[in-house]
C-alpha cells in the first residue's frame, strides 16, 4: 500500500485570498496527498506556495495551480525554502514558527520553544519579569513605543482587588496584518506573553478585543484557548486565569486603547482623558496593562533568552526585530522582520524587489492612514522610532504603503481626511469638526474652487489638531495632508482657482 506524500499550505487568510482554499478543495478528493494546513511565511507574492519535505529540508513550488500537482509529487523543480531571498535575509524570531507550524498544534509550540518563557517567569517572580523587560528595552509596538516595563511597573505596584491584561487585536491601520497572522498562525505565542503580564502585575483575567473583520483569526484564537485550558496552561499560582475573545464594533477608534475599553465595558468606543491612564485605572476603573498583539507575542522570546539578548539586536534607542508588512505598489508585498535599523531603501528594494512591473515610485506611507508620506529624496531614513520621530514621523505598526507615479496626492490627501472624519468618536472639538473642515477644504481644491489661502487655511488647522487633539486620531490626521503638500507642491497649485 502506497504512502500519501505529506504536502503543506497555508491555510492564512492572505493565503486563502491568493487561492491556497481553492487548492485545498481540488486536493481533497486525492488520496496519494495529505494536506496538512499550517501558518503562513508572510510571502504573500508566492502564494499560494506549496511544500514538501526533503532530505535537505522543505522545498516549496510558487503560485501553484491545481494542475500543478503531478509536478509536486513527483518532486520536480522545487526551490528549497531557505534559500528563498524574501525569506533568507529576514530575522525571524517573534515570527519563527509561521510555516513551520500548524496554528493549533500546542505539542509542535512547545518542541520549538513555545512555554519556555512562561515557565521562566513563574519561576523568577514578577519583579524579575519586570526587571528582565527593562533590560530588554523592549517598546510597545502599536504606536506611542512606550516601555513597556514602566507600564507593567505601574500596574504592578498599583493596589487593587482585580486587575486585567487585553491583548488590543483591533488592526485597523491599512497595510497592517501582522496581528492577525499572530492570531491565525501561532496564537500559543499570544497566550503565553499574555500569562507572563498576567504573573508579572498580579492579573486574574485576560481579554483579546479581536477586530470585527477576523473572524477566522477570532474562530483560531478560541480554538487555541480553548486547548490551552485542556492543557491546564490557563493558570496562576493555582488560580485560573481565563481569556476571553470579544469581537470589536467595527470602529477605527477602538484601537486606541482607552476607546477600546469602553467598548469593552459595552459602552460606545469613545476616548478617554488621561490621566488617569489604563496601568492606574482602565477595564472597570481597575489597572490594566493594554498593549498589542505583536508586543505580547515577542515577551516569551526574552524571558527564554534574556533581555540582554534582546537588548543586543536593534539600534540603540530601537531594541529588538519589527515586524514591517510592506504592500502597495511593490513586486514581493508580505511580511518582513528584521532588526531595527536598516533604511527605508533598504527594505523596499531588499525585501519589496522595487517597484511592481510597469510603476514608477512617488511616495511611501508608514505608520498606516496617519502616517506621513515619505519621497524619493528621504528614503534612506532608518527604520527607527526616534528617527521617525525626528522627522515628524511615526513607525507605528510597521505598516508600509507604496503609491506609484498614478497616484493623485490631492486625492489621496482627501481621502485620508474624510477617513479621519468618518472614524472620529466625535469626544474632542479638534477631531470631530477639523477632520471635516480639512475634508471640505480638500474637496474644493480638487474641484479647482481652493485658493492659495486654502492652503494656508490647511497648515493652521493641521497645527491645531496635532496639539489640541485628545488621541492620536485627531493628533495625527494632519500628517499625510501636510506631507503631501511639502512634498507635491505643484499637484496642490495646478489644482487652485488663479
């Protein structure tokens, strides 16, 4: 009796968009294949992308159509993975496991290292987390890059009854997917950074407030509590610590975090003054450590290896590996980690290939719909938080946006205007009545109605949002617009009423 040849796929949503579930159906029926689905590499431009084992390791074929499977099985033409160049270059650590794994296969977390961080923590105590996180330098990876050891420090030493930790998961920027492959891929890795917050600042509940448009990403990290429980991994100091996976509303706002634990309470997403901030008093007045999916995942790996470890790879204010997830106009779109520090430049034409056949570079966005646009001229700027921040810039989620010579910025300067003021929770003066100012003055420009004064008219109401602005959201809108008119000057004009 002949053995079914053990073949792998991702079954990502990306990878499922790309056509890997169409795939899988047309296998299915065929006995000489076992499929096994797994996590994703992040090479979106391959998939779907097929592998099998070899004496050497896996060897994967590209883009593979159904027809393509006697060539598969009979070995024929395959690349081996490794030497894949997306992939060879990167520094994968928070991302180790995605293509390797099967996303609910708690034994295979655990023979690469999946609980070694856990079980160190319970074995060292939470004031030797907390100092391991500040040697590690570590910065929150959702945005403000806060240290994320003062946080915990705060809601560690705060005296309450209860106290929580949530896993933000409401990936709202454009261009962002990281969170979710986490999710969809390797969520023990959430779980498990989860736990060690939990053990370090004396919580007893935990919360993932999942983006409304996961529901894949929701339905695995369910699946994957749910057998982390059977293991009896949903545990402190003989306590249960449950985690409970609550589907957001569909609100862009609910990303920042205070907006995201009013939701939470089941109230409307609106933002919170602060102080008090949420390590004092957040879910239910009482502290709560919120941080994102991406900055839990990567605690287990420096409570396995030390923050000294962590602390070694990065530049000097930017410690660590970033997850950047680059789309657009580009040739190879997926996800990239490597360590901070390498350009811009470097990325795009490294891990990006240059530009998609046929387009000729105009901008770069970082940072999502608030991130500033970046030309030709200022590429070689690092992949760095204060770099960025120097700059006027945020790094943000690490999401990266290529706009090609077609793109109209006038047009594209609107739309992230009128995003701004369809997003607004409407709590503070400056976002919700600038954002659709800045939306009107846009819209008469390009109608050719705007004058020069419009564009001055542009530039106050961008200062003022930027400092009077009780978010981010507010704070940041202004950013693209005004980037856009420092850097295409002459689009704005050519479009004013003479």
């Amino acid at each position: 009796m002949s053995t079914a040849t053990r073949l792998y796929l991702s079954n990502d949503t990306s990878a499922r968009a790309a056509g890997a579930g169409v795939l899988a159906d047309a296998w299915s029926e065929h006995p000489e294949v076992q499929l096994i689905r797994i996590s994703s590499r992040g090479a979106f431009f391959l998939e779907p992308m097929v592998e099998r084992d070899s004496p050497a390791g896996r060897v994967a074929w590209f883009n593979v159509t159904a027809q393509d499977l006697p060539l598969i099985l009979s070995g024929t033409d395959g690349t081996p993975v490794r030497s894949i160049p997306f992939l060879a270059q990167q520094t994968r650590f928070t991302f180790a496991n995605f293509g390797e794994t099967e996303p609910l296969a708690l034994d295979e977390y655990q023979a690469r290292g999946g609980l070694s961080g856990l079980e160190t923590a319970l074995r060292i105590g939470p004031d030797a987390i907390i100092e391991e996180l500040r040697v590690s330098q570590l910065r929150g990876r959702g945005g403000a890059a806060f240290p994320v050891w003062n946080k915990w420090k705060v809601a560690q030493q705060a005296r309450a009854d209860d106290k929580y930790v949530v896993a933000n998961a409401d990936e709202g920027d454009a261009g962002t997917y990281c969170d979710r492959m986490i999710l969809e891929g390797d969520p023990f890795r959430l779980l498990e950074g989860m736990l060690i917050c939990a053990r370090a600042i004396g919580a007893g509940r935990g919360y993932v407030y999942c983006r409304q448009e996961y529901p894949a990403a929701a339905k695995t990290l369910r699946a994957a509590i749910q057998k982390a429980d059977e293991a009896e991994l949903l545990e402190l100091d003989g306590e249960p610590f449950p985690i409970e996976v609550v589907e957001g509303a569909g609100s862009y706002v609910c990303g920042e975090e205070t907006a995201l634990l009013e939701s939470l309470e089941g109230k409307r997403g609106v933002v919170r003054a602060r102080p008090p901030y949420p390590a004092q008093s957040g879910l239910y007045g009482r502290p709560t450590i919120v941080s994102n999916v991406l900055t839990f995942a990567s605690i287990p790996n420096i409570l396995s290896r030390g923050g000294a470890w962590h602390a070694a790879l990065g530049t000097k204010q930017s410690r660590g590996t970033m997850a950047l997830q680059l789309g657009g106009r580009v040739k190879h779109p997926g996800l990239v980690e490597v360590p901070f520090g390498l350009s811009l430049h470097q990325v795009l034409e490294q891990f990006g290939g240059g530009m998609a056949p046929g387009s000729r570079f105009k901008a770069v966005q970082v940072g999502g719909p608030l991130g500033s646009l970046f030309p030709a001229s200022q590429m070689d700027i690092p992949i760095c938080y204060d770099a960025f921040a120097k700059a006027g810039a945020v790094l943000g989620h690490g999401g990266i946006v290529v706009y090609d010579h077609e793109t109209d910025m006038v047009d594209l300067a609107r739309h992230f205007m009128a995003f701004t003021a369809d997003e607004s929770c409407g709590k503070c003066t400056p976002c919700r009545i600038g954002s659709v100012r800045g939306r009107e003055i846009l819209e008469r420009i390009q109608s050719g109605s705007g004058t020069i004064e419009d564009l001055a008219l542009l530039h106050d109401l961008g200062d003022t949002m930027k400092v009077a602005s009780l978010c981010a959201l507010g704070g940041r809108a202004p950013y693209p617009v005004l980037t856009a008119i420092e850097h295409f000057p002459a689009e704005f004009r050519s479009k004013l009423r003479t």
